[in-house]
C-alpha cells in the first residue's frame, strides 16, 4: 500500500517492506524535493547519464514498487531504501541534502518504534486526524473502524482470498447491502471526485458505524462457516452487510431521516490520504 510522508511541502510516496522491515521512497518524489524541478523524471534520466556509477547502482539495488499516481493509478515506480537514498543525495547537489537525511533518520526510527509498540502508531494517526480538523470522538470511531477492516482482511486472507480486486468485490457487497450503494457509487453521491479522496475520512458517526456493522458481522459469519470459495465468501458478505442494512434502515425509521448523506465531513479540508487503507 502507498503511503505519503511529507518533506517540508513535498510530498514523497513510500510503501513499507515487511519481510525486509524498511520502507521504500520513490526516486522521483525524492529528486523533486531536493531540487524542486518541475521535471523531476526528466532531471533523473540527465542524472543518470552524467553519472554512470550512479546509474549502475540505481539499476542494481533500487527495485520496482508498486505505487499510486497523482490520479489514483497504480504504477510500478523506481524506488529506494534509506541506505540507496543516501547514495542518490551524494549526486544531488542541494541545500535541502542534511534536512533531508535527518528527515529519513527520523521516519525510520519512528516506525521501529512503531513495530516494537503498534499503540504509536494509532497516537500518530489521531495526531495527522486533529490537524485535519476531526472531532476525538469521530476519530475513536475512525480508528476501530480501522481494526475491524483489518481483522477482515485477514479473514479473507486465511481463505485464500488475497487480491485487491476480490477484496473490492466483496467489501461493494457489504457497502451495498449497507447502504444501497456501492463504495464507488458512495462517492459519487458524496461529490468525491478524485480516487484518492478516502469514502470513510467524508463519512460522519452513524455512517462510520453502520460501515463497522456489515463488516465485523460478515467477519464473524465467516470464521464460523470457514468459506472455501470465492463465491461463498461473496455471499456471506452480502449477508453481513444486510444484517446493518436491517438496522439502518430501522434507524432511519425512528430518526425520520435518511442516515446517508451527501455531505462531506470535513469538505474543505485537504484529502491528502493517510496511511492506512480504503
């Protein structure tokens, strides 16, 4: 999964290895914000003409990771660990270079910390919450919301379900069932009109909750069948998510209104995404 960090007002997409316990930068995010060139592929195709060694190294130990575009595309991107980044910046001629190096020092050791105490990492996403402007309380919601996600994921996982295209599927079976529309159809109603824009940063408490319902219901269902195929794990979404589909539609009944909005939650805040997933 892409992650952004940001360097002054750069902005640098990474991804977490974790068989190998280090993040990956993209090159090109890197060389934008150690030269701010308004060309930074282009700058690097130079660099690594001028520089032979360099182009070999790059070649040699910074692999192809898999990240998001500026338009929500995945695309394979030359990126580096901390150790070949360091060896770019020694080809980089810019003021920012010991900022930058002391940046790196810094996300390295803040995730190790993270690892040895995940806790850390929930304070720094409640942190990167309020700065956005987000209420503790929707914030508290945001964050369960994000475990019971996890834990079905991992459900899907220990059927043999690993692709983000099926994971897609059936999560638009429970928002469906849910809520009558799907994750895609959501944002429409909601005006979200960039891919990286997340549905659930727009949604409020009743919203968020109804979300938890489908999934931790299709959750437990699961691990009491143990599905064997795709197609049966398709259905027990769609169960999950009318069992909070029953309940909306209840709640609605007895508020006298629909529990759907169009509204963004925070509408004009930046939808910069964090790191975390959809």
């Amino acid at each position: 999964m892409t992650n952004i960090k940001l360097f002054q007002d750069k902005k640098i997409r990474s991804a977490w290895n974790e068989e190998e316990e280090q993040w990956y930068f993209s090159v090109v995010d890197v060389v934008e914000a150690l030269t701010d060139s308004v060309n930074p592929t282009d700058y690097l195709k130079k660099l690594r003409k001028r520089d032979e060694i360099l182009s070999s190294y790059l070649g040699t130990n910074c692999p192809l990771v898999e990240m998001l575009t500026e338009t929500g595309k995945k695309r394979k991107t030359l990126a580096a660990n901390v150790k070949g980044l360091f060896r770019i910046i020694q080809s980089i001629p810019s003021p920012k270079a010991e900022p930058f190096k002391q940046w790196l020092a810094q996300v390295g050791y803040e995730r190790m910390l993270e690892i040895e105490n995940p806790e850390l990492a929930q304070e720094r996403m409640k942190e990167l919450y309020e700065k956005k402007g987000y209420p503790k309380d929707w914030i508290d919601k945001k964050l369960r919301g994000i475990a019971i996600r996890q834990n079905l994921t991992d459900e899907w996982k220990r059927r043999g379900i690993d692709s983000e295209m099926d994971y897609a599927i059936l999560t638009a079976e429970i928002s469906k069932a849910t809520f009558g529309m799907t994750p895609s159809e959501y944002k429409a109603y909601k005006g979200l009109t960039k891919k990286n824009q997340n549905l659930r940063d727009h949604m409020d408490d009743l919203e968020l909750i109804f979300t938890m319902l489908g999934e931790r219901v299709t959750t437990e269902i699961s691990q009491q069948e143990a599905p064997e195929t795709f197609e049966e794990s398709r259905q027990i979404a769609k169960r999950g998510g009318k069992v909070a589909g029953v309940a909306r539609k209840e709640t609605e009944k007895e508020l006298g209104r629909s529990v759907s909005t169009p509204n963004n939650y925070l509408p004009e805040r930046n939808t910069l995404e964090l790191e975390e997933g959809s």
